[in-house]
C-alpha cells in the first residue's frame, strides 16, 4: 500500500459520503489532498489561488446545494484566509469541510516556513476539528482517519449545518513518483440515520392551549431558504386563522397580498399608539437572523407576553428580541402543518369560521400599514420632472427587482443593497430564490458567494453589489472561467455609502475621509481582465432598456455598472424618511 | 466626562507610549476608535477599505520603523481579515497592536450582526489577548482599560515583538453629538525599564572553553534586519579568527570577499566527502529564519557537535537544525562584540596571530566553494549567442539586484523571487535593507507589506513580485495614494511558477491546472486602476535601459511589469542545477 493511501483516500470518502463539488487552492504541502481529489473520476473540482475567495465561492456553492464543498488549502497563513467564509459559514449554517494541510506538529516554532498553530485554528467557530495523524503504519490511525472523515461529513449537515476542520499534517514526499497510479478506496462509509424531533402530546396540547389563550399571534419569518412549501403553509395561516406573518426579502417572504413585508418602513418612526396596536400576545419566530433593526426594535420594545421560536433542534438559547419563552425543537414546516391542521380542525367542530375576527381585524391592521408603506415608497420613488431619468440606488434597485426573470437566484450583498432590495421586494409570481451573508453580514466574500451559486446552477444568478463589496473581493474573478449564468450589478456610488445614509457617521466631519473612503475605481479594467461582458450606465431610461437582454442567458457572465451620485442617493432616503415622518405626523 | 471617554484616551495613550501612525479600515462599531485616533493631533492615520491589506501594511509600516503600529477595524468577519498578517507579525516577531471593535458580548448567538467570538481569536498567535470591558461607570474599568493598553504597548516590543490583541466591546452610541468636543487625557503612562540580560562570568568562560575546545566553527546568520554594526563585528569574527560567516539574503549579508552567500547554490547536491569537509564542531547561530532548503538540510545532515543559539531572551527552545545543545539569553551583537574582544585578548598574550592555521584553512574551503559557486552562476546566466537578449525571472532579478539603488529598501515577495534575489544576492557597497515576510513565508500579503515599509521611509522601496502574489494582493494599491517612492517589479510569468522548479509537482500532470494556475492577467489595468506608472518589458536590453529612469525618485509610484517564458525559466534552472551536477561530478 502506498504511504500516502489514506489521504487518497480521503477522496473517496468525500464521495461515497455524497460530496460532488471541491474548491482547491494552490500549495504543495496540500499535493497529496489536491492529487486525491484532482485524479478521483467523480469529483468536480475548482482551483482559485486566493484562500479567501477560494473558501467564499464554496460557501456560495454549498448554499446553493445545499450540500456540503469541501476545501482545501496548504499550510501557515492560507489557512487564516479561509477564515471570514468560516465564520460566515458557521454563524450561516452552511455546510463546509475544511482540509487544511499541515506540517507535522513538531516543526511548530522551528522556523520552519509556513509552519503556525493549525490545531483548532478556527477557535468557536467550526462545530468540530479534527487533526489526522501523520502517520500512518499503525492500523488504529487509518481507523482514525476514516472514522474522522465519515463524522466530519455527517456533522457538517446536522442541523445547525456549518463548518468542520480537519486539520491533514502531511509527510514528504507529497508526490507520487512517475509510475505510481493512485487506485482509491474501498473505504468504509458509515451510514448515520435521521430523525425528525417529534413533540409528547402533552407537550403538543400545553402549546395549543397558549396559542388559543392568544387573541393577536404573529409569525415572524428571519433568514431562510425559499421553500414554496412553507410559503403555502404560511399563506394559508395568515388568510384562514388571520395570523400576520411578517418577513424580510432573506427570508425568502416575498411580496403578495397577504405578506407583510415592508415592516422597515412602517415600523421606523411608528408612533406609541399604533405601535401598541401592532403589539403580539404570542410571538412565533422560525429562520435566522433578521435584516432591518425597525422589525428587531419593535419587537424588543414592545415584546410578546409570549415568544416561541422554533427550530429543528436546540443547542443554544437565541433570544434575538428578549422576551423567548419557549424553544420549540421541531422542524418549523412540519410544526406549522399540523398547527394549521389542528386549528382547522378546531374550527370546524366548532361550526364557525368567524369567530377569529378580532384576530383578523389584527391582521388587518399589520395590512393595511404594509399598503400604506407600499405607496409610500412608491412616493419617494416617484421622480420629480426634472429628475425622471435620474439613476439613484434605490431606483435602480426597484428596476432591477421588478426585472428579474423569473425563478431566477438573487445575491444580495451586504451594507445597502440588501437593505435597499429588502425595501423593494420581490413580487411572488417572480419566484425568486434570494441568498445573502448574514451569518455574520460582511462585505468581504460576497462576490465570491454569488459566483459559487452560479456554479451549482443552471438558473441565473444575479448579484447586487455596491463598490467597496466588489473592488474588496474582486480575486472572485480571477479564476477563469467566471460561470457564464453570473450576472453583476454594481451600484458604483464610489465610497461606503451606507455611512452617508446611516444618522451617526453622516453627520461627522470625518465622514468622508474615515468612513466613506471614495475610491474613484470603475469595473471597466476589472471585468476586461475578468473577460467579462461590460456595460455602464448612468440614467434611469438607459437601465429599464439594458436589462432585458442583460437577464438574457448567454456564454458569458455580464456585469453591469451602474454609476449614481451619492449625495443624489442621500436626498432620496432623506425625502423617504421625511414622507415616514409625515405619516406618523398626520396620522396623529 | 464623556461616556466613550476612556476610549478616546486611547489614542492618547497609544501617542504617548511611542505609537505615532494607525491603519483603519472603516466601520460603524468601531467608529469610537476611529474618531479617537482621526482628531489627534499627533497620530498619523491611514485608511484601507480591505482589512487583510490593513492590516498587511500596518505590518510593512512597523518592521521598516521597528516601532509597533496600531490597526483599527469594526467587528464580525473584519477581524478574521487581520489574521494572515497577525500571524506572520507574530512568526516574524513584528509588533502590532490591533484594537478591534466588538458588540458586547451578551449579543453573541443571538442573531445579530456581524457578532463573532472575538475574545481570544487569534489563539496563539499573538503574544496576549485583552478584553476591554463594555461599560465605564466604575473605576475600576478605566483603570483596567488604561493598564491593559500601557502593557499591551510594551509587550508588543518586548523580545520577541509581535502582535497584541485588545478587544474593544462598544456600545452605542458611538458617534458624538454635533456639538460634543473630544478632549484627550490626562492618560497615565507606566515606563517600563529595560535590561540587558547578562551571562554570569562562570556561564561566559565556560562558553569560551567550549570555543576553544572546536577547530571548525561556523557562524550561520538567520533573518534579521540590517545592522552595520553587526556587519563589522561579523567581519571581523571572519578575517582575524577565521570563522566562516554564512548568511542569507534575508539575514542582510550581503556579498562581499568574507561571507559565505552561495551556500544555495554549493551545498545542493554537495558529495559526501566535501560536506564532511565542511562540517562544523561549533555552531553558533543568531537570527530567525533561514530560507534555503540545502543549507537547512547541510546542518541537519551534518550537525555540528555543539550548537549555540543566541537570541534576546528565551522562550521556546527553537531546534532548527536538530542538534540545538546550548541556548544562550544574549543580544547577538554585543554577545559578539564581547566574544571577539575576549578572543583578541587571548590572541595577543599568545602573541600568535598564526595559531589559527586549522581554522583558516576551514574558512578557506567555505570560501573557495562560495567563489566557484559565483562562477557557477555566472555559467548559468550567460547566454547563449541565440538568447543573449532573452529575459528569464532568474537574470531579470540579477540585473535589478545590480542596479538597485544604494541605501535603499529592497522588499522579497515569497515563494520565487526571494528564492532568486538569494542566488543573486545583494552587494555590500549597495548598503541595501532587505525585508521578506519570512515569519510564516506567505504570499497573500506581500504587495501591502511593501507598501507599508514605503510609508515610513523617504529611501526607495522596490518590491520584487511573482504575479500569483501580485494579484493576490492587490488590493493594497486600491488605497490612494500609493506612496511615491514604491517601485514594484513585477515578474510576470502567467503562474506559479514555483511549482515548475520544485521537483515534485513539475512531474505530476496536473502540474498546470492545479499547481501552476495560469491566469493570462497583465498588470496594465491594474496599475491604471491604482495611477501607478507602468511600464511593460520583456527583453534584458529593455530591462537594462528601462531600469535607470526607473529608479529615479519621483512623484508617483511605479510598476515594471517583466513579461518572462516559463518554459524559458524552467530550462535555465534545468541548466543551472545540471551545471551544479557537473561541478561535482568533475570534482570527484
């Protein structure tokens, strides 16, 4: 057996374990690893020579498929670089298997190079590090190995799916000599059997007597994958029982006419009295974070008497809007079925369908502010004359929203476009899958994320993404071939514009110099290095006639720059936030 | 007093215990730090939107003025950002502090953004981790906070320097009001005396039996920073007692008649009975880290029977070459100053100067070898009739090293070109100081690192780069301006080159798709994003011309892009390395 048999193995347990997809960086302590996946006839594998890129594309990959990418990168600080897509990826709940190549643990502080601290380098923020042996001649370390292997793929999927670390100290010689053919496997996989958390009946019972001691129940929808289940289910809550059910553009809540989902805007500046009159008895949470601090203040200012949230199953206390009361391990779509059934039901042996109108005139009121805000910001977007071409952020988000083809992919990424697209919305006939970082919500991989999508997909997927997020992960591009299903739009505001819109840095003298830091970068270069196809654009008009053939698929990824002024931009989210204020004002 | 009061005393504090320049990277929660060190009158503040090349530069900054530069940046991923200079700071003993903002910590894993275990996130890899606390109302945490930044400061400069971490939870608000003046301090300053530490007179003289005990003594020279005092006391260990002094580029010693620079080039594939001819009883060594393989393998595979490490203070028994037996607490330079004046003394009551036959002829050998290997690779560097005017990487670095200006700053990117610029070395009456990031030898941060150093310097700083970690880094020009005196060199061979010279992957078929990674990238575009003057050139006698005009100081930076063949490349190291065989063969 060749010494190096385990680790070439390693590849065919990735794949018996139902890893297809490896994103490999460059080095040659990691050969051996590369070699394994590289020559394996099953695996896809893509080489990017940045780590932070490398590791931000197959988080992107992984959250498309929902399955977990393997990693692999060399030894010292490559390493350190895969980790802002790790702690994405672990506070995002996105499956990652990370094989880092190590020197073996006795060269550490010889002065030997590329040689740092790799054990449990990923601190709290992998769920599990494994650090292999590295030898091999005893049976029990083999054992190891595929033991190890076999639980770091498993574990990555458990929920909370996330990044696992295995850390590989690796021997030379690294490469196998002209004549050695590598023959994987047979490895042993070890099945792990799933189990959905099932609620006792009296468990089930006690929650159904609270929800029926509850005249006003909301159901509060953080980040989620779209599910068109679940939007059925939660339609159907909202129009029969007359739950409000409010969600962000994350949460994959898309706009319709039952929704409420423009609780940014009319939560901002909400006065006392209609706020209490929004206020929920019981409060029932599902999905991740949550996108705007209007819903998340509102929620922690006037909280729930009660606040369940549920998730498939528990291992910390998330009490986002501190007032939980109960956490419920369940899988929140088969939880909200059977509540729905077992209400139903209720209903109908009680003969009546009417006697939940004062929850629906509760429901109507959560409607009728969401309408209200609608036309609101149609108010802010509603060019004066001599302003009808002007391109801002947000005009040309609404554009672009109202443009997407249908069933397309939507990365969003942080700072403003997300906030403004979650302004937007994006209509349910579009059937819109919509992705974002905000596991932790920087603006360090969100190009590489996107296009990691773009890979797992044939659908287009399209990024929004304003400068200081593009030109920061721009080495996204330096990898040919770029996935010609990826579509950019780059809001070109030339500076952070978020400090300008935000109350705090705008009004600091250092604003500019600190905050915004104007760059004076266009994508022309980027993208004819990147072989992209390139178009810019400064004019309303010039956009709503790009974009149909922009959104057409062709062989080549497109990036669009959209080129605003930022003191333009800052005077539309004034004037949004002086019409939020005249509401409540003459409202009173 | 201010409630962030304490915070901003910290610029104070920094100022005050020597700290004179910062690098920001703009955020909301770190805004408090920002504004601190951006309205002090004395601290210089830069701002780079991209955290890894901060960071990268704040390290540049600090190892060209030896002094610690402080690094601000906001929470959640940015932090992760800082982690691959973080650690080649702390291999490379390079003082940094970095002050990272954080929410307080009672929001972790409550879904809220950019929330991450910050405490503690670099793990070893920095010398201390400090926790500021959240809130000031109590005395006790303003004196906490004040005394940890008065030890964090001192520590980061005590042997071995490196980087400290203070964690920064803050609150908001975090932007004063309009009308809110910052004033600074009163601060208390704690001093903290230095020693130097002194080997008992017992310890001394015993070390001196034992040099008086070896014939064949070698002093080796890891990585260190250029001292000509250094230089001078080396020199004359070398010409009056007849040690040989071996030495790398990145240890500064430079070619002259005495150093022993081609240790590269004539200890690979050196036969057994010259290794034995060189093989030392004592080794002395001082410095960190040595870059070439064969000389590493040479003192490994022929040790020396008693090895001597000499560094500042002792923490960790660094065994580079296996046969460590004595580490002795000294500042390398005075410990060699005291040696060579005891050994003078003892030279003159013996009244022989001549004494030293045996170990002359010892040095003789060293010597020898070093001059043929010069011819070796003068062999290798002349051209053939029909490639007289071919540029390689190789004989592209030699002409620069020649031409390099006196007295100024020469940066080595990692992986070829710091390989190339020790085979070509540097010579003394240039009086070049050469930096490479050695610590942990990676190439993510190489650009900005260069960068940094030509902050803190008006000499010329030229950087030679290898492409793979040209674009990888790029970022580091997205930063205007770039400082005036930066000249990049860039060789550009469409690769990672460095896999087609090592032995293993060159055989391997992958060795193009997932080793050499070619990119087909120029760096125009790059350069005119960034208003660097740029020149392109792809032939010696270019080269030769271009590099005068080059050199010359002026008002912008400057790029030459080196367009090389790495076939051509591979085939003169093919060359050179058949030229070394035959050297021995014909020897033996």
């Amino acid at each position: 057996m060749p010494v190096l048999q385990p680790i070439v193995n390693i590849a065919e347990l990735l794949y018996q374990k139902g890893i297809t997809d490896v994103v490999v960086s460059p080095g040659s302590r990691s050969a051996p690893l590369t070699l394994a996946v590289a020559r394996h006839p099953h695996l896809r594998v893509r080489v990017m020579a940045d780590e932070r890129s490398a590791c931000f594309v197959a988080l992107g990959m992984a959250q498309q498929s929902r399955r977990p990418v393997a990693v692999i990168c060399t030894s010292g600080s490559a390493v350190y670089n895969l980790a802002p897509a790790v702690v994405e990826a672990f506070f995002g709940q996105t499956p990652l298997l990370l094989l880092t190549a190590d020197r073996p643990h006795e060269w550490l502080h010889q002065q030997d190079g590329q040689t740092i601290n790799q054990v449990g380098l990923f601190g709290a923020h992998v769920k599990r590090s494994y650090d292999l042996p590295p030898d091999y001649s005893h049976p029990d370390a083999r054992w190891f190995i595929e033991r190890s292997l076999n639980e770091a793929i498993t574990l990555s999927q458990l929920y909370p799916a996330g990044p696992v670390h295995i850390n590989v100290p690796l021997r030379e010689p690294f490469y196998p000599t002209a004549d050695e053919s590598f023959s994987y496997g047979p490895v042993r996989v070890i099945d792990v059997c799933t189990a959905q958390p099932t609620l006792a009946p009296d468990t089930w019972h006690g929650l159904l007597r609270q929800w029926e001691q509850s005249d006003r129940i909301i159901i509060a929808v953080g980040q989620l994958p779209r599910d068109p289940a679940l939007l059925a289910i939660l339609r159907k809550l909202s129009d029969e029982i007359g739950v409000p059910v409010v969600g962000e553009i994350v949460g994959n809540i898309s706009r319709n006419d039952v929704f409420i989902t423009r609780t940014d805007t009319f939560l901002a500046g909400i006065d006392e009295q209609t706020a209490q009159s929004l206020q929920p008895d019981l409060l029932l949470t599902i999905g991740n974070s949550f996108l705007t601090r209007n819903l998340k203040t509102f929620l922690r200012q006037y909280p729930a008497r009660r606040h369940w949230h549920i998730q498939p199953s528990i291992d910390r206390i998330n009490d986002s809007f501190q007032s939980l009361t109960t956490l419920i391990p369940a899988e929140p779509l088969a939880f909200l079925e059977k509540l729905f059934a077992d209400l139903d039901y209720q209903r109908f042996l009680q003969g009546d369908d009417d006697d939940d109108s004062d929850s629906h005139a509760f429901l109507n009121r959560w409607q009728t502010l969401d309408r209200q805000a609608t036309r609101l910001i149609e108010k802010t977007l509603m060019p004066s004359a001599e302003q009808t071409n002007q391109l801002t952020d947000w005009s040309a988000v609404q554009l672009i929203m109202e443009q997407l083809p249908e069933k397309s992919v939507l990365h969003l990424a942080n700072s403003m476009p997300v906030r403004y697209a979650n302004l937007c919305g994006v209509s349910e006939r579009q059937q819109i899958s919509v992705s974002a970082n905000r596991g932790v919500s920087g603006i360090d991989g969100c190009l590489s994320t996107a296009l990691g999508a773009a890979l797992m997909t044939d659908q287009l997927v399209t990024l929004l993404i304003g400068d200081v997020a593009f030109f920061y992960d721009r080495n996204a591009l330096w990898s040919a071939p770029v996935p010609p299903n990826l579509r950019i739009i780059l809001l070109n505001n030339d500076s952070g514009h978020i400090f300008r819109i935000i109350d705090g840095p705008s009004r600091q003298p250092e604003l500019e110099t600190y905050f915004e830091t104007p760059h004076g970068y266009t994508a022309r270069n980027t993208a004819e290095d990147a072989k992209l196809l390139y178009t810019v654009c400064d004019s309303l008009d010039t956009l709503g006639s790009l974009l149909p053939d922009f959104f057409q698929p062709g062989n080549t990824a497109r990036l669009l720059e959209l080129t605003t002024d930022k003191q333009a931009n800052q005077e539309q989210f004034l004037a949004y936030k002086a019409h939020i204020r005249a509401f409540y004002d003459n409202k009173i």
